[in-house]
C-alpha cells in the first residue's frame, strides 16, 4: 500500500512529536511513523530552562501545569566525597541582551510525558502510522519514502517531499547508509544503570524537587530526579569495564554505588526502595557526519549524543524541532528547493549549538576545578546560560568561558566537536 504525504517523521519521541507540531504551526501537514505503543518507558526525565520555554512555545505549558508536573528550579552538583558543591539556577533572558531572570522548568516521568506530547500533536491535527519503519526508498539524490510494517503485519511504503528522522537512538538513516558515517562519541564506553525509589531524602522548600548530580571520579557519577511526589529516578553511569567487572544484577550494583559512590548520595537513600526493575544503557554517546541531504534531515539523538550529565537530550530534541520546521518549510516553499544542500544551513546551526555543550562537557571532564571555578565564581552567568540551552547562535562562541575552556581543551588535543586530535597540541 502506498500513500503520499507532505512530511514523514520516523519516530514519535520528543523530537518527532515537536517537529510535527511545529509544522503544524506553519500550516505543513506531516505523519509520525512510530513502532512502539505509548505509553512506553524512555529514560531522561529531567529539563534545562531552554526545553521549558520550547514547551511554552507549543503551548504545553497549560497541560503540564494541569497535570502537576513538578517543578525544577535548578541542578546542584557534588563533587568527590560530597565537597566543592555549585548550584546552577535555571535563570532565563527575555533577549540575548537581557539581563537574566530567575526561571523554572520541569521534570516528567518520560513514558507518561511522550504520550501526552504525541496525543497533542495527534490532538492538533498530526497523523500517525502504527508500525515500523524497515527501508528506504531512493531515486537519485532524493530519499522518495520509507517502507514500514504496520502491527497487523501489512507492508505499506509511506511517500514524502520531505523526510525527517527523529528514532533517536535508532539513527534510522545512519543505519541505513543514507547519512554518515556515524562514530563514536567521548562518552561512549559507559553504562548507565537506572532505578526507580520511594523513600529518598530531597531537600526542603523551593529545591525539593531539584536535580542533584553526585561526582565520584572522571566518568565515574549518579543523577537523583525526582518525577513524582514519591518516586526519584537514580541513574549511576560508570566505565562499562568497571561495570561488567563487578558482574551483578543491575539491582545489586546499584545498590552497592548508592552507598559507595558519594557520602551526600547515602545521606539520601538510607531507607530507598526499589519500585521497578533495574534497567540500563550503553554506548549511547556517538555522532553522525552529513545528517541532511537533499529532501532529508536529522532531528535530536537520531544524528548525535554526547553525554546525559545536564539533561541536555531533550533541548536539542525541542529545539532542532523548531529550526528543522522552518528549513522545511523554506524548502517546501520554493526558497531552497533547488539548493545541492537545502539544509545544511540547518546542520550547521545545529552542529554549532551542540558544539557548545561538546566543549562544555569536555572541560567538565577533564578540568573539573577550572569548570567549577567558572560554574560558580568567575563566570557564572555565562555557564547558566549554557546550562539552560541557551547556545544557539555566533554570541556565545565569543564567551569568554568558551574560548577559555577551548584553549584548556586544545592543550589535550580536543577540537570544539570534542574529537581528541591523535597528538595533543604542544603545551
Ligand atoms: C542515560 C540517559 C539519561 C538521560 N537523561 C536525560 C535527561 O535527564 N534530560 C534530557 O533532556 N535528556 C536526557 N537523556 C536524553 C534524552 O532521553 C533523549 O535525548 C531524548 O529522548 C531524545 O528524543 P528523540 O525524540 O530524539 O528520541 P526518542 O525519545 O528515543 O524517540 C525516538 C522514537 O522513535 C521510535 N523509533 C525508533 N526507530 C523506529 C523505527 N524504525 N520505526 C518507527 N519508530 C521508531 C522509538 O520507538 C522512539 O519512540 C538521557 C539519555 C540517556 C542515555
């Protein structure tokens, strides 16, 4: 069976359900191919500032208040051994030349969330299609459509002028060989071993449902993110080698990291249980070269991951939504129709913006005290900015934290996509 449809999205995460909300908005019809049946579990439950205002803009700010989503005001780290702690506040800018304002945003229990996102954008208009997508289909240049394989077992091939990948971890195309070559991120060989609980210690007031990161060593942490009134997701991310080395069940390493890795974690889960089964993710970090084509584009973790450590997946996912529905639509206008590259300039932003948090991240890593000096004293606001998502654009490459952490970095032979050069530049 063959249809044929403006815009084809394959996957209804976050990213999906955005971008066809967006093009709704501009008046584009789309239709979200997605292969599981929501509610479904996803990991990544908390936002920065800038996925909050992303939500504002596509009016969801009503639902979630509605639903009593909890609300974030900021992200506090512990270092090693609990000490040299740094609050960062969500704080946002009415304009880049504003002067920062305290701000709030959200944290969700991911299943219920991109249920109630994909329900919207069905709500508003977006069709869906109940199934997987399996192939492509070529002609040239061009990508013409997707094969996919509906529930029922039929075979369907799903036409579009446009077609967006948006299957996360999937990487959809990358597998596929229509982009690429995908490779491996800076923060690839680790494992992420995540739990729900009851019973853990939040702090008191305004900060009661904050998300806390305790620090251990390099590589080597643990997220606490309250999503409900009684439930907190606890993530431990180690070296995949020092976890396969311990051979546990999820649950027993878990267990064991509450009350090794950080005495202000302990302080927390003395008497935790444990409401689900351990569950777990590895080699999640990579990045895809040449994630656009002639009628085909990438949006969120389908072209690239860098790291979870500031919840920063669900910002490139809302945002890139947004940037990607107007390359679409200049493209389906007529502006860039006959451009090689009708979306490069789209990758480019992008890249730029992700870029950003590459050099942020790095520097995290491997200068943890030049970076907490500037999170908390020499350049605080700078930091909050990148923080909430604020990055995309030419102003903040000429930050003076930026151009400081790119010169630390360049010392151990990073360049600002975060790819370890062979040999380091001479110190
Ligand atoms: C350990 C860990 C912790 C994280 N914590 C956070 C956090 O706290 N905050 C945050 O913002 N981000 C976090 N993230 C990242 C965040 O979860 C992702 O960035 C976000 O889900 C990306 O959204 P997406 O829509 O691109 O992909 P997804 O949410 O993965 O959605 C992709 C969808 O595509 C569907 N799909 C895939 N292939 C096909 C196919 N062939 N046919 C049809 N459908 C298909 C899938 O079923 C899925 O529903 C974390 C990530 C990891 C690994």
């Amino acid at each position: 069976m063959r249809s044929k449809h403006r815009v084809v999205i394959i996957g209804g995460g976050p990213a999906g359900s955005c971008t066809a909300m967006f093009l709704k908005k501009a008046d584009i019809p789309s239709i979200i191919i997605e292969k599981e049946t929501f509610p479904r579990y996803h990991i990544g439950e908390s936002f920065t500032g800038e996925t909050g205002g992303q939500l504002r803009k596509l009016g969801m700010e009503d639902v979630l208040t509605k639903f009593d989503y909890l609300i974030k005001h900021g992200t506090k780290v512990y270092g090693t051994g609990g000490k040299n702690s740094f609050y960062i506040p969500v704080r946002d800018r009415l304009g880049p030349n504003q002067s920062q304002r305290p701000a709030t945003t959200w944290q969700a229990r991911r299943s219920v969330f991109d249920k109630l996102l994909l329900d919207t954008a069905v709500e508003r208009g977006v069709e869906t299609f109940d199934g997987e997508a399996s192939g492509v289909i070529m002609e040239g240049k061009l990508l013409r459509g997707i094969r996919c394989r509906a529930k029922d077992g039929s075979e369907h091939e799903l036409m579009g002028e446009v077609v967006i990948d948006a299957s996360g971890q999937n990487t959809f195309l990358a597998n596929k060989g229509v982009i690429g070559p995908k490779g491996r991120g800076n923060y690839d060989k680790q494992v992420a071993i995540f739990i729900q609980v009851t019973g853990a210690i939040r702090d008191e007031g305004e900060k009661r449902d904050d998300t806390l990161i305790f620090y251990r060593t390099k590589n080597h942490w643990a997220w606490f993110i309250p999503i409900d009134r009684e439930v907190v997701s606890i993530g431990i991310i180690v070296p995949s080698d020092y976890f396969t080395s311990k051979k546990m069940s999820k649950e027993a390493f878990a267990r064991e990291e509450l009350y090794t890795m950080n005495p202000e974690l302990t302080k927390r889960v003395q008497n935790v249980q444990f409401v689900e089964e351990g569950k777990g993710a590895a080699n999640y970090s990579y990045n895809v070269q040449n994630w656009t084509g002639k009628n085909y584009l990438c949006v969120g973790d389908s072209h690239r991951f860098i790291d979870p450590i500031f919840s920063l997946g669900l910002l490139f996912a809302t945002k890139e939504a947004e940037y990607a529905a107007v390359a679409v639509k200049d493209y389906l206008d007529g502006i860039t129709w006959e451009a090689e590259k009708p979306f490069l300039q789209y990758q480019n932003y992008a890249d730029r913006g992700q870029d950003i948090i590459q050099t942020m991240l790095d520097c995290f890593w491997e200068f943890p005290f030049p970076f907490q000096r500037f999170a908390h004293m020499t350049h605080q606001e700078e930091i909050i900015d990148m923080f909430a998502g604020r990055i995309y654009g030419d102003a903040i490459h000429e930050y003076d934290s930026v151009k400081r952490m790119r010169r630390l970095l360049d010392m151990k032979g990073f360049d600002q996509s975060g790819i370890q050069r062979e040999e380091p530049a001479p110190v």
